[in-house]
C-alpha cells in the first residue's frame, strides 16, 4: 500500500521548465506564460472534480470547491482565469465542462506510450498501478540490466534486457521513458532514451538530469519530499 499511495499520488504527469500557452480546446488562451504554480494545481483540480461527477453533482461555484479543495475561491477564479472562461455568474461551474476542459489543458484527451527502465521494487510497483493505463499512459515495456530478472513477468510484461532499448523506443514510437534506477546510471540512460526518440521523461532517480530543450522531465524525488514531510511536522512541534 506504501508505494500504491506514493504513485496514486503523482499519477499525473506535468511539463516542467514549458509554457503552458499550447493549448487550443474548447476555450480561448491568450498567448503568455503560465506559472508552474498554477500548472502544478491543475491535477488538483481535475482529481477533485472527477470526485464531484463521480456523486453526480453538476455544477458548482468557486466558494463550494474552495470549501473542498482548500484554495481561496479568488485563487480558484484566478487559476482558471489564465485559460479562458469557465463560469458564469451566479450559476457557477458546469462541472462535467470544466472537468473536461482542464483535462485538454493538461493533455489527458490523447494517449501515450511510456517504456519503464529499472523493474526494481518501485519500477514493478508503477507497473502493477492499472491507473495510468486508464489515464491514458500505456506502459509498453519494462526493462533492466540484471540478468536475475530479465524475463520474469510482471502482469503481462516480460522484463527485456536494457540492451534493447534503443530498438524498442525506435520500432514501437514511445513518446515516455520512465525512469527507475539509481542515480548512477541515471543520465546515461537519459541520454538514450532521448537518442531513441522519447519526449518526456518521467524521473524518479534521485538526480538531475541534464536533456535538450524539446526534451521535458518531470522529476520526483521521493527522499526530498519525505525530507519536506520531517521539516513540516517538526515546526508544528516549535
């Protein structure tokens, strides 16, 4: 349950370090940049909102899903303010809209295709989470360079050798290289993955990686946020 929390968590996949000013759905985006404040708090909101469909609830007004979600209902208007308009007032939010609206925002109407690179414990545990494929990330392939685990089977994958991976990416167009190993190897494995072909990397090395700029990585540092989590509780104790 450990690492189903930890990925059930990050299931969202976000663009770092790119202006968010690509998006051409249902509504109007003038042309400037989004803050990554702003982009960060968008699966948030699409989390909390598929929550409200899921009771069939139909609309509600920025004071209701502040009261929910715990942003300010100002900072709510203002967020969604940077795509177009959602709302109207004294009706509020049509929800199911909104939901889906911030969905083309974030690029969840379309599908990707990942290969995962390190089926340790946590690479096997995001390879067991059913939820991404549902998300739209389909997880082609594992791989690893062990040769006590090359070939075993994790839910319908067969670990393939690391070797393969330049192939692979190349032959099947993976767009997401996710990356489960340690940090040593990491950028190595980086600089392959982006030779081959992918456009994002999904990090959970505990390193930065140094990419081309048409390249986006999205980092999560497990061992930085429990160090967040110690920080929080022990000046709750001052």
């Amino acid at each position: 349950m450990f690492w189903y929390n930890i990925i059930k968590s990050v299931i969202v996949l976000t663009k770092d370090n790119k202006k968010a000013n690509d998006y051409t759905g249902g509504v109007v985006v003038a042309s400037k940049n989004i803050s990554m404040a702003v982009i960060r708090r968008l699966p948030k909101y699409y989390r909390y909102l598929g929550d409200l469909l899921s009771k069939d609830i139909q609309r509600i007004s920025s004071k209701e899903l502040s009261d929910i979600i715990g942003f300010t209902a100002s900072q709510i208007r203002q967020d969604l303010n940077n795509f177009g308009g959602f709302g109207q007032q004294g009706y509020g939010y049509n929800i199911e809209d909104l939901h889906n609206e911030i969905g083309k925002i974030l690029g969840l109407n379309k599908s990707y295709s990942a290969v995962l690179v390190g089926a340790g414990n946590l690479g096997q545990a995001i390879a067991n989470y059913s939820g991404f494929k549902n998300a739209g990330f389909e997880i082609k392939a594992l791989f690893d360079a062990n040769p006590k685990v090359i070939g075993l089977k994790i839910r319908d994958f067969e670990i393939l050798d690391s070797d393969l991976i330049e192939e692979y990416v190349k032959e099947n167009n993976i767009e997401i290289g996710i990356l489960c190993v340690p940090k040593n190897g990491a950028q190595q494995l980086a600089d392959r993955l982006v030779g081959s072909g992918v456009k994002g990397i999904w990090n959970f090395a505990p390193v930065d990686l140094n990419v081309s700029k048409d390249v986006i990585v999205e980092s999560v540092n497990l061992t930085e946020s429990l160090f967040t989590l110690s920080y929080l509780m022990n000046e709750e104790c001052e």
